[in-house]
C-alpha cells in the first residue's frame, strides 16, 4: 500500500510503500511493479528502490516517461492508500553491502541516481568507512533526484554534479556530457581499484563505461546497470 508521495522533479516522484512481509532488501536491487486494467490488460516494469536494509518499507522513485505504460500512472496519478502489486527484491549484482571496505565510486545519470541513492543511505546507516565519491550527471538543477539530501553533508560522501544543458552561475564547468576528463578530475583514480556502480540511460552508461575502461579502471571492477522507456 502507498504510504506517501513526493515530487523530486518536474516528471518524477518518489513513492513509500508498506509492503507486509518484504523483510529489506539490499542496496542496488530493484522491483517489478505490475498495473491490472479494468480489462484485464496487465503491464510490469522494473524499477530501482531507493531504501535498503531490513524493513516493510520500501521507497522507489519513478521519472515519467510520455509514452511509457506504467511510470505516467505511477508520477501523475497513484495515489496514497493505493494497492500496489510488487514483486522482489530481485537482482544480486549491481549491489553494495557494508561488507564491502573498499572505494566505492558511483556515477549516475538523471534517474539512474536510484540504485545508488540505496548504497549511500546505506553506507551511512551502517557507519560504513569505506570512502565513497558520487557522480550526479543531470540536465539542470531542477532535474535533481533527492537533492536536499544530497545536499546535506554526509560523512565520507563526496558529491560532484554536472550538468549537460543549464550549469548554475559560479560553476566552473560548462554545461555538457559527461568526459573522460570529468572521470580523471573527479572520480576515485584506477591505482586504488575502486568498486565502480554506474547507472543511467543506455548511451550514458556506456559512454561511462568505456571511458573508465580507456582510463585503466578493472573493467571487472566497473559494474552497470541501465534503463529504457516504463
């Protein structure tokens, strides 16, 4: 059942649910979520959760895609008190654990933050000390998932945001895609063999990819996840 709501963006918005029986999930899984018409006409898709650990709540955050079949009805209309049908935790491998004490290095592309917002809510959950960096690529500040709480100083979280149409005055940097030379300024160097998490649209996560590659980072080091139209 949908416990609440919030707007993070002008097409997006972050979903609370209390799901009896979920027990957690680990940082970086996801969710399939399955819409029944009055027709009978079904329709799943999957989406990242921005929680982790061991609770019946379970938070997910959905950017509204025009001609998708489930995110429009889940920004635009879900409303709290609602049912709604949720399958998971599933996935085991694009995900962190407190265990891990190495670097862990994250670069997310507009909604793609949503796995990775799990791993730093959960590394600050668990006091973790593993150092962690972040790479937020969005369109303009406005485009900002969980910005507030990215905001807030987070101990051993370190944040850098780029912007590829509308950059804030006094930012040095100029409105673009996300560079190689952005990856050697700003994220953890290949010498320390970071855990590297990379999230976001097919051609930005590739892009990523590649370029960590060609920079001498452990292609097996560098995990990604990647999404389409819901």
């Amino acid at each position: 059942m949908v416990v609440s709501t919030a707007p993070q963006t002008p097409t997006g918005r972050s979903i609370v649910l209390d799901v009896p029986g979920w027990g957690g999930n680990l940082a970086g899984q996801h969710a399939d979520v399955r819409l029944t018409a009055p027709d009978g006409y079904q329709a799943v898709r999957s989406y990242s959760i921005a929680s982790a650990g061991e609770t019946d709540r379970v938070e997910l955050a959905v950017d509204r895609f025009p001609d998708g079949e489930v995110s429009p009805y889940l920004v635009d209309d879900l409303a709290v008190g609602d049912q709604v049908e949720l399958r998971g935790p599933l996935g085991g491998w694009f995900v962190w654990t407190p265990a891990q004490t190495e670097p862990v290095q994250l670069i997310g592309g507009g909604s793609g933050i949503v796995p990775l917002m799990a791993m730093i809510r959960s590394h600050a959950d668990s006091a973790s000390a593993a150092p962690f960096r972040l790479l937020y690529s969005l369109r303009s500040p406005g485009d900002a998932f969980f910005r507030s709480e990215l905001e807030t100083p987070t101990p051993g979280l370190d944040v850098t945001w780029l912007y590829t149409r509308g950059t804030p005055a006094g930012l040095p940097r100029a409105a673009g895609r996300i560079t190689p030379d952005d990856l050697a300024a700003s994220a953890f160097p290949p010498s320390i063999s970071p855990a590297v998490f990379v999230c976001g649209p097919t051609g930005f996560v590739e892009t990523v990819a590649n370029a960590l590659v060609a920079l001498g980072h452990d292609p097996h080091r560098v995990k990604t996840e990647r999404f389409g139209g819901a």
